[in-house]
C-alpha cells in the first residue's frame, strides 16, 4: 500500500483545544478581562468531587479545605463568596460559619 492509498483512522480535527474544552489552568487572555467568574477555570475544586464542597450538616470540611488551601485562586473565589452572600459550602477555604465571623470583624 504507497502513502497516498493510506488512510489514517484519526479524524483530521482530533486535536481539541484545551481552552475551548475549558480545561482548568488554562485561560483565554482577552476573554479574562470580560468574564468576572474566569478565575473558576483555575479553581482546584472544578477538578473534584463537589460533594466534598458541600458537606451535609455536621460533615467534615477538612478535604475541601485542604484542596482550597493549595488552590492558586483561593482569594478570588472567598472574594466572590462574601460579596454574594454565598450561604452554604466552603469557599475560599472557609466554612459559613467562619466567612460570617469574617463579615462580622470587617
């Protein structure tokens, strides 16, 4: 079979941006500056169970801490949460109980 009969399997498309795909730590520079949420694309917790975010009453938070405590993001999304009064689950590393505490001194 020469070259010219061989046809591959692969599509000629098979190549997916990972920006397009929204792929975390991979941002579109001009679409930053237009999106106030595009610190999310990095955000550690879009790459894990969210379950862990939202614990049940009583339920531990030390898992979704620990993944926010090495999160690149971490005061973007605790920024976010105080200023739209998220009520449930951890943001920014914090539980609702310590972002209220946090209101409260401020």
């Amino acid at each position: 079979m020469s070259a010219s009969q061989y046809r591959s399997s692969v599509p000629g498309n098979w190549f997916v941006d990972p920006v397009f795909l929204g792929v975390p730590g991979v941002r579109r520079p001009e679409v930053d500056d237009d999106n106030p949420l595009s610190w999310q694309t990095d955000a550690l917790c879009s790459q894990t169970d969210p379950e862990a975010f939202f614990p049940e009453k009583g339920g531990s938070t030390r898992d979704a801490k620990r993944i926010c405590s090495t999160c690149d993001v971490r005061g973007e999304c605790l920024d976010y949460a105080l200023e739209n009064d998220e009520r449930f689950g951890i943001w920014g590393g914090l539980s609702e109980r310590e972002r209220r505490k946090l209101k409260r001194r401020a």
